[in-house]
C-alpha cells in the first residue's frame, strides 16, 4: 500500500512492518549560555555550561521514537560517547548498529544567546569515520521501501545515498548543515527533503518560499519537500500540491533541536498514515514545545504533551 509516496508493508496483524533507519551523527553537546554571541577578539563569560545528548542524528532518532516510530539508529561513537547509545536505548532506539571507534565522539560546542538563538562549532570525531563497508553492512539488512533518514553530519553520505537508492530504500533527507558535501549528491534519489530556507537557498538560489518550492518541484519532480521557516511556519510541496501550517507562539528558550525534533514527528506521523497537514501540525507542536526548553535530545516532548499542548497558532 503506498500512502503519500512511502510504501508500508503490513504484517497479518495490520501492523506495520516497514523499518525505519536513521544513518546520523552522535554528539556531546556543550552548551554556553550567554548574554551575546563571542565577537571577533573577545573572551567571554559564560552564564552557565551544561552537557546534554546532540547530534542531528540522534536528535532525530529520540524524536521519531518518541513519536511513536520503531527507529534503528546507526552511526559511530568513541569510548567517551557510550552515554549517547544509552540514551538512544532509553529512548526505545535500536542501537545494534551504532559502532564504536578509537576516535573521540563528535561534539558540538554551541553559544545560546539571551533570545534562544544558537551558533554551533562542530567537531566530527566518529561521526566522520563512518565508512562505505561499515555503511553496506549496516543497509544489507533493509529491504524495499524501509526508509532511511540521513543528515549531513556524517562521512561517505554520497555512498549511502547510493547503496540505499539501489536497494530501493525511501530516502529521507535533511540537508543540514548545509555545506559543499550536499552539491556532490544526486539528489534525484532523495524522496523526501526535510529542509530550511537556508538549505531551500543554497539548492534552488533563491530565498523566496514559493519559489524554492516551485523550483524544487521542476527539478525534482519525484521528490516532496517540507521546508520550515521558522516564525513564518512551514510548507509543504508535492507535485502541482502546496500546503502550508503556521507557527506556534513560544518564548524561545533554546532553538537548538527544533527542525530535528520537527523531522522526528513529521516522518512518525507519515508512518502512522496521518495525513499531510495533519502531520504539519503535529511536528510543528513539537518543535514549538522543543524550543521552549533548554538542550537538545532532552528538549523533545512526549506526544502527550504535544497533543495535550495549547499553543496559538500564527502565520496560518
Ligand atoms: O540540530 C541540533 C544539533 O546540531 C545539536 O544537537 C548539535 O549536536 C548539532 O549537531
């Protein structure tokens, strides 16, 4: 049965068998609060500094479990990271694919300002020691239309692209952070983009949202794509379709893990048949409840609080 462009396998009790993976990064995060972001020549006191479970890819895969999504996470940690693959596990996360390396984990170092706005210096450690056989071992146990949901946060995403494409794998992708590694891929074979106005810019060169949309669809016809914006809400574009959702009214605390937490719950809502504004929705709520608290794995709400939440819409 295929629902909005995702097949899903049903097993004789009606439920479904269609695996999810998550090919993502693993960070420690250490998070500064602070009055202003560091200016070019200034040394700065922090407010505080906290430690928290990050990484795109795991923020992503705590979101989708929370959802209500079975998720297999895989990617790499060093000796120092195994509190993230616990956390995973907490999170009801299969982590039997998560490698350790003789590398130190990936780790984030992120400035929180007085507003809740984050600028964040990454440092790949395992997270870029992910190879083309540690990844084949990882996708030869995915079959047709399980789905894999990838960011840019990890080595050989070229390479996964592709084996994952040719075993016929629905591609979920977050081009984030955007940078050069995102021009080499073919983005033919993505199925779904999960992406922001920056990313929207940098594939299409223009910031205008309709037009990052219209563009998108011309030369990636096959693919649909959700583009969030922040305070203006989100889009989502499908062929000649066009549906959009507002924003929440939130004081911002911290917008660290918003759109992994908004890419969680939109893809757990697909699979759970929501339909599309619906899903918008959903996800939008829980990003909303996200930047409200502080961190990033930690910030993803429940789905009880997200759907008990009340939250005025604007921009709708
Ligand atoms: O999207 C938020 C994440 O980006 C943080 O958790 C940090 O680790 C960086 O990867």
């Amino acid at each position: 049965m295929t629902i909005l462009g995702i097949e899903f396998k049903y097993t004789d009790g009606g439920r479904t068998s269609m695996k999810i993976l998550n090919f993502g990064s693993l960070n420690i995060d250490w998070v500064y609060n602070v009055d202003h972001f560091v200016r070019p020549g200034e040394t700065l006191s922090a407010l505080s500094v906290e430690r928290f479970c990050g990484g795109k890819g795991l923020n992503q895969s705590v979101a989708l479990s929370k959802a209500g999504a079975s998720v297999f996470h895989a990617g790499g940690i060093g000796s120092d990271g195994e509190f993230l693959k616990e956390k995973l596990k907490e999170s009801n996360v299969d982590v039997s694919f998560v490698k350790v390396f003789e590398v130190p984990t990936g780790n984030a170092f992120i400035q929180v300002d007085a507003s809740g706005q984050n600028c964040i210096i990454l440092f790949g450690g395992a997270n870029q020691e992910i190879t083309k056989e540690y990844a084949q071992e990882v996708i030869n146990n995915f079959q047709e239309n399980d789905i894999l949901v990838l960011q840019n946060e990890i080595s050989s995403i070229n390479e996964i692209v592709t084996m994952a494409y040719e075993k016929g794998l629905q591609i979920v992708l977050n081009p984030s952070p955007m940078n050069g590694k995102i021009a080499e891929l073919d983005l033919n074979k993505i199925t779904y983009f999960m992406m922001n106005e920056i990313e929207g810019e940098a594939i299409t060169g223009t910031d205008e949202p309709d037009k990052i949309l219209d563009i998108m669809m011309e030369k990636y016809p096959h693919s649909k794509v959700v583009l969030t914006l922040g305070d203006k809400g989100v889009r989502y574009a499908e062929g000649e379709k066009r549906i959009a959702w507002g924003s929440y009214d939130v004081t911002a605390v911290d917008t660290t893990s918003a759109g992994d937490t908004f890419t969680g719950y939109f893809i757990a809502a697909l699979a759970e048949e929501m339909e599309i504004k619906k899903a918008l929705e959903r996800a939008s709520k829980a990003a909303a409840l996200a930047v409200s608290v502080k961190g990033a794995s930690n910030s993803i709400p429940l789905p009880e609080e997200v759907d008990n939440c009340r939250l005025i819409l604007k921009n709708n």
